[in-house]
C-alpha cells in the first residue's frame, strides 16, 4: 500500500482502500494489541501510575505556560556547550537551515535516525532537492524508505509490511537473495548500513527531549542507529520540536519512564544517550560541530488555545495502539505523517487546509487514546472540538441546506411532503454527478437509500 | 530566515492570554516527586543482576575473581583478533592482559580501527538496580565508540556504583557530573535490538549484539 495524499482523496476513500488490504489487518491487530498489553505490563512496576500521568500533565502544562523562558535558558545553555542554535518558523526555513549548513560543509551524504519532525517537514526531499544522498538508518524506516513510503506508526514505521514485504523492499538494495528472517534481515542491515555511517557527512536526528537546564539533547533508541548517526559523522544536526523541551532532569525522569513503557512496554530502551555539545577535546571522539534547529512550524498557533495540552505528546504511539479507528485502518488512511487518535488532532492543527480537517472525523470519540496516553491529554475532547470548529465554519450553502431541512422537518405536512419527494429525488439523484465545491463535499459520502413507501404510508396500510 | 528574538516573541504574543483553563477537565497540580516502583529493590546488586539478565545482558564476572581471569575467558570464548579499551578507570590493567595473550589493541580515536575490532571494553559511570542499565560516559572513557561499533561490548562495573533506579542517576545529576556534563553519556541496556518486522525481536541491528557485563570491585 502507497501513500494516499491527503488532498486527493478523501479520508472515506483512503480509508477504503485501507481496509480492503488483508494483510494490512493481519499486521496491524497482531502489532497493535502486543504492543498495548506490553504497555499495561510495564505500567505495573509503577506503584501509582495514575498519580505519575497526573504529574506529567502538571509538568507539560508549565513547561508549555512558560515556554518563551525555557527555550530562551535552553538555546543559552546550548550556546554555552559550543552548539549553533538555529530557529525555523516554518517548514521551508527549517529544510533551508539544513540544506545551507550541507552546502557550505560540502556534504554529499546524510545519515539519518527516525525522527517525525523531519517527516513533517519534508527534509528528506529538500536535501534530495540539493543532491544530498539521505540514508535512514532505522531498520523499519530504511525499509520504508526503499519502497517510497512513508510511515504508518510513529514508532512502528513498516507496521503495515510483514516480513516477506520488508525482505522485498531491503532486495532492491541486496545482491544475493534474502530470506524473509527478521534476524536475518536485520544482520543484513547491519552490514549494508554500517559502511554508509562511516562514510556519511553529516547525521541528523530528531531529539525525544531537550533538558533546558544543562542544554542536553536526549535521544532514546534501541537499534543503536540513533547513536551511530550522533557520533561517527563529523557533523551533528537535531531536529527539535519547540514543544519538545523539559525544564530539568528531574522532568526527564519522570517522561522518559512514562515514555519507553507507553511506546513498547519496556522499563527503558536500549539507548538513553543525553547529548551537551559537540565532542570535547579530552574525549577524542564524537562530532565537531554540533546544531539544532528549534522548529515552530505551526505550534505556536495551537499554543494559548483550547488545544494547547496537543503540545504537551510525547509522540509515543500508544493511543494510536488503543484506538478502534487506527487498528483497522492503519497510518496511511490518515493521509499525513501523524496517524491515529493524535495524528487526527494534530493534522487538521498543523495543516489548517479544509482536506485535513476532516481527519478529526476518524474517531469513535470513545476515549481510549486518552486512556493509553501517558500524559493525560484529553484528545476525545480535542476531536469533538475541532469538529465543532469544522461545522462552524461549513460553507453557507451547507448550513443554509440544514435549516431548510430542520425548518421542513419540524412541522407534519412538510415533513410527510419532503419524504415523498425524497424518495423520488433519491431514486434520481447522483451525488457523483455533482460539480465545483459541492462536489467536494458530496465526494466520499453515499446517498441513503429511502425506501419506496415510507414508514407512515406503511403504518396505515397496515392498519387497513 | 526567522531570528531567535522573532521566534520567541511569537511564542509570547501565543502565549499573551495564558492557556486557558480546562472547565471539563482542569489540569492538576500533582508534584513531579521521585517515582515510586513496584520491584523490591532493596538488594540492589541482586536486583541488578536480575535486570540486566532481564534485558539480555550477560554476567560474566564477579568481584570475586581477578580481573584479568574474568578478561580471559572472555577472549576465549569471543576469540577476538583486535580489541578496542577505552580509558575508563575499571580498565587498569586491562590492556596488558590483552598484550600478553598476544590480541592487537585498535588505535584510541580511530573510527575505522574501532569498527574493525570485534570486542570493544569499557567502563561505567553507574549501574541502575531497577533497569539493568549500564551507565557509559564519554569523558571518562575518553571517546564513545568502543562501547558502540564492536559486536560485542564488555563493560566492567564496580559494585559500588549501582544505585536502585534511574531517577537516582538523572535527578542528581550533579552530584554525578561535578565538573560539568561530558558530550556524551548513554544509558545502555542490554545488546542492540529492533523489533521493527512483525515485531519479533532480533539483536545487534546496529550496536552490540552481546552486552557482556563484569562486576568488579
């Protein structure tokens, strides 16, 4: 399955295009339901997990209540660690900072780690623009990347491939033929991908937190790949969210054990690497030269409203676990990069186009993602917001049509007139056969069938 | 391009009226204090163990033994032609044991050198009872690819140093890191994995594919 672009389809017709994949279905309930009992599992070493999602959201909602100042002590205790602080308002600037920093170091070939910010702005494209060659360098989104798509779990980007359509995607780059083991395919990796670390130019991450009281950059892998792409190349860049910041360590404790156990139930990753700074000379080792680019793009318009606490996700994937919606459709219905329960805030905030407003409708409302969330963000709410807000702000023919129809139906000779009519109407309506913005409306959305004889006209016929 | 004090004053102009209040679901004000866990760790270096076994780690040594016994047998059963030590205190004397059972030591700072040996030594800042982790820092082990190129990584920890959770490394960070922090310092546990086809398990994708761990004194 390829990506669907959000402004093609509909999200009725990505969505059907999703479910009629078996093998997506297979995937996505055997990978969603281990990874929520591993979720549940892990909370039980925490004596009050409740009280710790409580605190989390307490912590986020400082932090964010005076976000100006911690970025301020973060891009000074950055400095002060010999990093180039950047700042990107928008995608564009932030890919732009990038591909200047790869022009004038000369750089020809990129290293990456999984990061979704980069995904959001489209820097793989922006570098490939300016005759970069990026590699990812996580197993599942080298995968992806080989075959042209884009991620459908923030955490699991090749979810929706089994193991026989990850072999076939890593052949395209392989000689010999390879089996379908996942050990088999990962030593491939292995092998095929360590050459390119250390021939690579430039790495860029994406960074889990930023710790603003010492300036540090926290990383959490388990692969090693994100370790490898922060120390063998000579140049560093990290991608950070501005929301992504922490006020202190001790904040970092409490996200980042909410975090390894919401994502894949372990009490932590494999990798914790806590970056200050370039390599310091008694060290030996590590990059010389090290940057961030602090990326609003879009944030600060949700920061100070009713969607705020959306900045306080840790991009862990569990409500997209939880979710009903997420477990038959997968990520790419989505249409974007942010899938789920918390694509499906985020994606209509963030794009702000009329196509991408309609992703808050892919929700039972029912609250589980709020559930799984470790840091409590009401997201149900967010969804029933943003719909509100979208039938705010229908179009006038739309809610012009809606009057016209409680007007007819709330009196009994109208309403008896418009079930007659719409029986005929419906028998020669095409709503396909519509055209400019209606059409746009009416797209994805099916007629319903009206029975020839209503239900009145039944009742006395049966009486008589 | 946007400049620092233009971003900001973006995020201030946002952030002009406060967040405005949840009504449905007010936002609580529950203390970020130490985590409270579950495991008894009471016996830390027991609790250690069982952890680090947890994650797939290995013990191959205890205070007990000589040091250089320990580095032995490793060879032996890793059978390594080169060997990348780094300069942690915990590796005293290792690179003669190393020397003298005639195994080739890759030159310190060479990255290519270091990816070409087959087991790399180091020590560590901290243990955690609670994880099985093994805290490695860049400073102290002057450089950070030995315990990352390799396919197996040998860490010698001292007993003394392993503490029962990770809140007691990263809350008192500066008690850790008096003289400031180092460019690099990870929390390792257990061997390299990546559970991204189907979710099964497979080890050494890119780091390590064993972690090896020595207790010392």
């Amino acid at each position: 399955m390829t990506v669907i672009p959000i402004e093609e389809l509909t999200l009725r017709q990505r969505t059907a295009v999703a479910v009629d994949e078996p093998r997506l279905r297979i995937s996505l309930e055997r990978a969603t339901d281990t990874l929520s009992s591993r979720q549940s599992t892990a909370y039980g070493q925490f004596a009050d997990p409740e009280r710790l999602r409580s605190a989390a959201r307490a912590a986020k909602a400082q932090v964010l209540s005076r976000l100006p100042d911690v970025l301020e002590q973060l891009a000074d205790r950055l400095e002060a660690s010999g990093v180039v602080v950047h700042w990107a308002s928008t995608d564009r600037e932030a890919c732009d900072v990038v591909t200047t920093i790869a022009m004038e170091r000369g750089v020809r070939r990129v290293v990456k780690s999984k990061s979704m910010l980069t995904e959001e702005i489209g820097l793989n494209q922006a570098l490939d623009g300016i005759g970069v060659e990026v590699t990812e360098t996580d197993l599942g989104e080298w995968i992806i990347q080989l075959a042209g798509e884009t991620p459908s779990h923030i955490i699991v980007p090749a979810i929706h491939r089994d193991r026989a359509q990850c072999r076939d995607a890593l052949q395209t780059v392989s000689d010999e033929p390879l089996g379908d083991a996942p050990q088999d395919l990962a030593a491939f990796a292995r092998e095929a991908l360590r050459s390119r670390f250390l021939a690579a130019d430039m790495g860029i991450s994406g960074v889990n937190f930023a710790v603003a009281e010492s300036g540090s950059l926290i990383l959490v892998t388990n692969e090693g790949n994100g370790r490898l792409t922060t120390s063998v190349p000579p140049i560093h860049v990290a991608m950070l969210g501005m929301e992504r910041v922490l006020e202190s360590w001790d904040q970092l404790d409490l996200f980042l054990a909410l975090l390894t156990r919401a994502a894949t139930g372990q009490p932590i990753t494999t990798y914790v690497s806590a970056i200050t700074g370039p390599a310091q000379a008694e060290e030996g080792e590590g990059p010389e030269e090290v940057h961030v680019v602090i990326v609003d793009n879009g944030r600060s318009e949700i920061l100070g409203t009713e969607f705020t606490e959306m900045l306080a996700c840790i991009r862990c994937g569990a409500c997209l676990n939880a979710c009903p919606v997420y477990r038959v459709t997968g990520g790419h219905a989505y249409g974007w990069v942010y899938p789920g329960p918390m694509g499906a805030v985020l994606t209509p905030l963030l794009l702000e186009s009329e196509a991408a407003g309609e992703v808050a409708d892919a929700s039972s409302l029912c609250g589980a993602c709020w559930e799984a969330c470790p840091v409590g963000i009401p997201l149900q709410d967010m969804l029933l917001a943003l719909r509100r807000r979208q039938a705010e702000e229908a179009t006038l023919a739309e809610r012009t049509a809606w009057r016209v129809w409680a007007a007819a139906w709330s009196r009994p000779s109208t309403y008896r007139a418009s079930l007659r009519t719409g029986a005929i109407a419906t028998g020669m309506f095409d709503p396909s056969s519509l055209r400019g913005p209606v059409r746009r409306w009416s797209d994805g959305r099916e007629m319903p069938k009206v029975p020839k004889r209503s239900f009145r006209q039944q009742w006395k016929e049966s009486r008589q | 391009m946007t400049d620092k004090q233009q971003f900001l004053e973006t995020v201030r102009v946002a952030l002009r009226d406060g967040i405005p209040p949840n009504l449905l679901r007010p936002l609580p004000d529950t203390p970020n204090d130490p985590i409270e866990y579950t495991p008894d760790l009471s016996d830390t270096l027991g609790a250690f163990i069982r952890s680090a076994g947890d994650s797939g780690a290995e013990l191959v040594g205890t205070p007990d033994e000589a040091l250089d016994v320990v580095v032995r047998r490793v060879l032996d059963t890793v059978a390594p032609k080169v060997v990348a030590v780094s300069n942690d205190p915990e590796c005293d004397g290792v690179a003669e044991t190393l020397t003298s059972a005639g195994i080739e030591i890759s030159a310190p700072n060479d990255i290519a050198a270091t990816a070409a040996a087959d087991l790399g030594i180091t020590g560590a800042v901290a243990g955690i009872a609670l994880t099985g982790s093994v805290v490695v820092d860049a400073k102290r082990a002057k450089g950070r690819l030995a315990s990352l190129l390799p396919k197996v990584h040998l860490v010698l920890l001292s007993t003394r140093r392993i503490v029962s959770t990770p809140g007691d490394v990263f809350r008192k960070m500066d008690d850790w890191f008096p003289d400031g922090l180092p460019s690099n310092v990870v929390l390792i546990t257990g061997p390299s994995r990546s559970a991204d086809i189907e979710l099964e398990i497979t080890e050494g994708v890119h780091g390590p594919q064993q972690l090896l761990i020595a207790l010392v004194d």
